[in-house]
C-alpha cells in the first residue's frame, strides 16, 4: 500500500491536479503515487505511481504533466500513463502552471522559471524575484513576488518584464488568473482586476468578503475561488460581474481547483480519501 505523504508535523500534504477530457488526476505533493477520477464518483482511485517524489501537475498538450521535485517533467498519456515526454529542467522544482504551448516550472527556491515545450525542448529559462504567485498567460507568465506590491509579466519572446504596481502588499494578497483580458488578484474583501491592454486601472470588488483565497481560477463561463469546499465563489461574466457562491453540499480544505476547458472541479481531500467535486456553473 502506498503512504500518504506528509509533512514533518503529522499533517497531510497538499494535493496538486489537473484535469482532461472530464478526468481529474491528483497527487500528494512529495509522493509518487497519482490518482484519477471515475465517471460518476467524486472518490479518486489510484491510477500509476512515477519515479520520483512529485511537487507540481498541470495539463497540456493532451498531457497529464508531471514536474518532479528533483526537476523532472513527464508528459504521461491520460488513457494508460504511457510517457510521452521526459526531460529534467532544473535541479529542484515547486510548481508549474501550464499554456497552450507547455509548462513553466518554478525552481525551489522560487527564483527560477523555466518553460517546456510540448516537444520537451527547453525554450525559456529566466530568473527572477522571489515568486509568490503565478500564472501562465497565452503569450507569457504573470507573476507577483513576496517582496513588493508589483503584478509583472514576461512574455515568450522578450526578456523584458512589465511591472504593475497594484498597491497590495503580499501578506494581503491570494491567488491570480489571467481571465477575459486582464488578470485577477485575490485580495481582501473582494478581487483586483487588472487590464492586460489598455489603461493600468485596478478595481477592487466589494464581495466575496474575508481573506485572500489561494485559489482563483479563470473557466469557461467566468471567474472561480474559494479555499473552502463549503466557501467557493464564481464571478460570472454573462450576469453583470456578479459573484455568487457554488454550493457543495461538503465542507473540508479545497486544494486545487482544476477545469478541462468545459467543466471544474474542487480537489481535496477532507476525510483523508482524495475527492474531486464538480461544480455546478
């Protein structure tokens, strides 16, 4: 039987997700062991287990996108796990955060990104401030670090690294999605967007209220966050930018929040049993 991973406290590891074609795989961040959902079950079952400890997961490609604390990118097949591509990028790696073209993955100590192709060629290797958050773009990646107030961008073919300063110190932000043309921060009581084109204005919406959410993601339909399986919010875009909350009848920590590019889910892990939770939109 495999172990669940853990931290050096007793408490259980953050599940990290990604989703393709109406499946969801999750992992245990440092374990090896990935699991996928089956049609009609919120449970996730155990599916295949990879070399190494993993630290990230994204999808691209058509691929379940495996980064590896050690640096190693798998690009599996979702039907049978089969390894599409394999390559190490970095010595050490912490999260990835995928585009239309491939991956960036953050380096540890979360001064180093780097973007792989969907060919598993290295096509991008920057360094920067110390990352707090991230989110790949169409063209780039936006990200915010832990030591100002500025969302920058970097795009795929320019070193140059736009800065923008949203006036919110990092222990007072959460999450960020590029969505509809601009990108949206989690901060208190509400969330920033921020234009990609365009003037530089910020606004600041009054709901959801409380802390930043760490997770904030950008579906079909608009804008979904919430840290909590009993606390998620969904900013629709085709009802005059109203947030409403997304019930799901459980209550427990959402670790991720994953979509396919049709449906979403909630992942977590409350009774100790992987769950992914579809959200009705």
């Amino acid at each position: 039987m495999t172990q669940r991973a853990s931290h050096e406290d007793g408490t259980e590891a953050r599940l990290v997700a990604a989703a393709i074609g109406d499946t969801v795989f999750a992992a245990a961040v440092s374990s090896r062991a990935i699991h996928r959902s089956v049609q009609g079950q919120d449970q996730l079952k155990p599916w295949v287990e990879v070399r190494t400890p993993i630290a990230a997961m994204a999808a691209a490609g058509g691929m379940v996108i495996v980064v590896s604390e050690d640096g190693y990118v798998s690009g599996l097949e979702p039907s049978d796990a089969a390894e599409v591509v394999g390559v190490t990028v970095a010595a050490d790696a912490a999260e990835a955060s995928a585009d239309r073209r491939g991956v960036w993955a953050l380096s540890a100590n979360r001064q180093s990104l780097v973007h792989l192709n969907l060919d598993g060629h290295v096509d991008r290797r920057l360094t920067v401030d110390e990352v707090d958050r991230l989110a790949a773009a169409e063209h780039g990646v936006w990200y915010t670090t832990r030591n100002d107030s500025y969302l920058r961008f970097v795009g795929m073919d320019s070193d140059a690294v736009e800065r923008i300063d949203i006036g919110v110190p990092a222990e007072r932000r959460g999450g960020l999605a590029p969505c509809r043309l601009g990108v949206w921060v989690s901060v208190e009581n509400g969330l920033l967007l921020v234009p990609e084109r365009g003037r530089r204005d910020v606004r600041q919406m009054a709901d959801p209220p409380g802390a930043p959410v760490r997770n904030l993601l950008c579906v079909r339909t608009g804008l979904v966050g919430g840290d909590q399986l009993d606390g998620l919010f969904m900013l629709n875009f085709g009802l005059d930018d109203s947030v409403r909350r997304l019930p799901t009848g459980r209550s427990g920590q959402v670790d991720a929040l994953v979509t396919d590019g049709q449906a979403t889910w909630a992942v977590g892990r409350p009774e100790g049993i992987p769950i992914a939770i579809r959200l009705g939109q």
